[in-house]
C-alpha cells in the first residue's frame, strides 16, 4: 500500500512544485532548469557509478563483503532515475542521493533493518588445495593450424 501511495504523491508533489516554480519565475527559466539538472544528474552519476564500480571490483578482489559497495551502486542507480525524471521533487531526493553521506547514512539505516541469514564468499571445500602461482599443470597438445596454402578463398559468409 505504501508503494502505490509514493506512486501516486511523488507525481503529485513534482507537478505541484513546477507550477509553483514556473509561476514564480515563469516557463522557459523552469525548463531550463529542469534540462540542466538532467545533464549534471547525468554527469554526477556517471562519476558516482565508476567509483562505486571501482569499490565493488576492489572488494571482490580482497574477498569483502560486496554489499556495501553494492548498495551504494543500486542509490547511484536510483538517484540516475530520479534525476532523469522531470521535477523538483525527485531532482532533489536524487542529488541527496549521490553525496556519499546521504548513502552511507541510508545504508546504515536499512543494515539496522535488513538480518542477513548467511553470507559466502564461494570459499575453500575441504579437500580443496588454494592455487599457487608456481602450480604447474602438466598436458600434452597438438597443433591444429592450418596451413594458410590451403586455403581456396573467401567463405562465402562476406561479401567482396
């Protein structure tokens, strides 16, 4: 029930701040903003996005727990969505959620909420040995290249 009443207010609140807006300072200035803040939304979310691809990369790397820096990516994503929509409303809940202590904050909150049952990493099964980089795998091989006099022209699947 809540989701269908931010479906149905959210709307409202964006259509009732551009008429105030728009009336105050008239159309053209309102759509001006309106565009201007698409692009920088857009801009801020591309830098936020690669930063917290960057995290997220770095805590696969170290083994980390990934949900923070995944958490931060799905509010970049959000806040891309909200900037993206035309309105006031929405243009201001997605700056807020780009500055990282708005997120870390929001974060923290849903971690308070949110009772993880188990968490793995994909770790070691019991017999398993962990890789070494001096390993050596022992093979054999054969060479199927082919002699490139063979070969009697095109495919047939390009055109000349």
């Amino acid at each position: 029930m809540w989701l269908f009443l931010a479906f149905l207010a959210i709307p409202l609140i964006d259509i009732a701040l551009c008429i105030q807006v728009g009336g105050a300072i008239g159309l053209w200035p309102t759509l001006a903003i309106v565009i201007v803040t698409a692009i920088l939304g857009t801009w801020l979310v591309r830098s936020q996005g690669a930063l917290a691809l960057g995290q997220l990369r770095g805590s696969f790397s170290r083994l980390d727990d990934p949900t923070e820096p995944l958490a931060h990516g799905a509010m970049i994503l959000v806040a891309g969505a909200l900037l993206l929509t035309p309105g006031f409303f929405t243009d201001f809940v997605g700056f807020a959620l780009l500055t990282p202590p708005v997120r870390a904050a929001l974060f923290s909150y849903l971690r308070k909420r949110i009772r993880v049952q188990s968490f793995d990493m994909g770790g070691e099964k019991e017999n398993a040995r962990p890789f070494t980089p001096n390993d050596v795998i022992d093979g054999e091989f054969q060479d199927i290249t082919r002699d490139d006099s063979t070969t009697k022209g095109p495919s047939g699947w390009t055109k000349h």
